[in-house]
C-alpha cells in the first residue's frame, strides 16, 4: 500500500506532459447532399476516421445523430503504414499515393433541427477535431402534422376489418 502511494506522489509531480489521444490534422472534406432539411441523412467524408463510438458531429453547436461510420478500400493504406512503421495521424510519404486513391472515410449523421437556413459542420474524434464546412437547409421535412395552411388531414381507417361492434 505505502508503495503504490510512493508512485502515486513521484508520478504526480512530473512535468513530462501526458497525452491521452493521439491529435491529428482531421479534416472534413464534402458532404452529400450539400443542401438538406432536418432529419435527412447527410454523408460527410474526410479523416482520418477511427470508430462510430468516439466520433460527434455537430452542425452549429447542434449535436448530430451519428447513424454509420466507413472506412472503404482502406485496407492497403492501413497496410502501408504499418509495414513502414506510420502510425494513423502521421504524414506517410511512402502510403501517401496509395492512401490518397484508395481509402475514402465517411461518417453518415441525421441532419439536426437548427434554426437557420445553413450552418457548419464539424466532427471530432479520437484524433482531434475537423474543419468545418457550410451545410444548407431547404425547409423542413414532412412530419404529419398539419402545417399553418388549415388544411386538415383527412383520416385514414387503420382499424381491424373484424367486427367488434358486439363486444
């Protein structure tokens, strides 16, 4: 017990600084569709990616529902950079070709309710936080709900063909 505390008190007066995440250039590059309405699902490509759990999109400080991560034909990039020691992050002059033509990382989100007509889009992940780009809102999508038109819904008979009309 006295040598566990020993270490705790010689490790918390180091002033070597502890990195808890590996910070890379992120970036996001496009999203498709570029213009969309809330509830739509947009596709932003970019990288380098690293797990659905760990990555947030946010549009305008609104956090996006993150619904699928890809990392497609990266299997040779992810090769290269190890057999020439690169770790994810690093600039890999040897993988750069490879990486460059073949490896496209996306993340797909539910674009979230805001309140103008564009915002910026951000991800950030284990490596770091991305640029931003603009995405646009063409309106809002179709709830049901009847909109300030007046218009009324006509019903719609869901109800069981069975006659119930004995019980």
């Amino acid at each position: 017990m006295f040598a566990a505390f020993l270490l705790l008190a010689l490790f918390s007066c180091s002033s070597s600084p502890v990195t808890l995440a590996q910070n890379c250039d992120v970036r996001l590059a496009t999203l498709a569709p570029t213009t969309t309405a809330a509830g739509d699902t947009v596709r932003a490509t970019g990288g380098p990616m690293t797990t659905v759990w760990d990555t947030a999109v946010y549009v305008d400080g609104n956090r996006a529902e993150v619904i699928a991560l890809d990392r497609e034909g990266c299997e040779a990039c992810d090769t290269c950079k190890a057999d020439n020691s690169c770790q994810s992050c690093d600039d890999c002059d040897a993988c750069d070709a490879i990486c460059d033509t073949d490896c496209v990382e996306s993340v797909d989100f539910i674009a979230p309710n805001i309140s103008s007509e564009s915002g910026q889009v951000a991800f950030y992940n284990g490596h770091g936080q991305s640029n931003a780009i603009p995405l646009m809102y063409s309106g809002q999508t179709d709830t049901g709900v009847p909109s300030d038109s007046g218009e009324i819904p006509s019903p719609v008979d869901s109800g069981s063909p069975e006659d119930t009309s004995s019980l």
